[in-house]
C-alpha cells in the first residue's frame, strides 16, 4: 500500500473532515504505521473505518487493529489498540515517561508533543503482530 494514497474514499474523506493541524499529525501517524508494516517482511496491511476512525490491521489476523483519530481535547490525537490487549500496559511498564497513556487503549499525543519515533514503531510493529506473539509464548 503506497503510504502517500489513500484508497478506501470513505476514510479519505474522513481525514479530510477533521481540523487541518490534527489531520497532519494523523496522515504523519498514517504513514509511520504503513512504513512500519512495510519494512516486515510479508505484511499487508488494511486501511479501512472502525466506529468512524481510520483503521490499519494486518492481514491473517495475526495482531490487533490500529486506530488513528483525534482526542476528546483540542488539537490532541491518539494511537489506538483493542482495549483487551496489553500492549498499552506493556509499553507503560517498559517506558513510563515516553507517552501519555489512556486506560488500556491509547497513546495520546499534544499538538506539540514529539513521540520518539524508535519507540512508536515498536509500539506499532507489537500491535500488528500482538496474536501472533501471543500464541507463540503460550506454545512454548
């Protein structure tokens, strides 16, 4: 999938109906994820709407979808997982200052907050392969 396009017209149009400042800071998101899953070798990923806000899971069901959307606060955006993964309790655990956390299903991030880039693609690499993780430390 070309990180520059957007495919699917409905969350084309979705992006395109959310403030111009956040919807930089989720199109540079949108392309951070798909840049990620493009450099793990035979990932595809699909962008598609969940409850309205742009989508990106991996194909097989091998991890959990990663959403994309603003926050309930101006000008704030958040990361989002399935609520019943770790991943957020994890990532909270190993690096408690790198990101604003939510519950157990977001990082959020200010308008003028700089996520380290190291950190968020792993963060997003654990999320697209959350399952498949999953059932290999239980195998073992």
């Amino acid at each position: 999938m070309d990180p520059t396009e957007i495919q699917d017209l409905s969350v084309a149009a979705v992006f395109k109906s959310y403030p111009q400042a956040v919807r930089l800071k989720l199109l540079r998101l949108r392309w951070l994820i798909l840049e990620t899953a493009r450099g793990m070798d035979g990932l595809e990923i699909t962008e598609t709407l969940k409850w309205g806000e742009p989508s990106y899971s991996a194909s097989g069901k091998i991890g959990t979808p990663l959403r994309i959307a603003p926050a309930k606060t101006d000008g704030h955006y958040g990361l989002y997982v399935h609520c019943g993964t770790t991943l957020i309790n994890e990532f909270r655990e190993s690096y408690p200052d790198a990101f604003h956390y939510s519950g157990t299903r977001a990082l959020l991030f200010g308008p003028d907050d700089e996520a380290p880039r190291e950190l968020l693609e792993d963060f997003i690499r654990s999320a697209l392969t959350y399952h498949r993780r999953k059932r290999q430390k239980s195998s073992r």
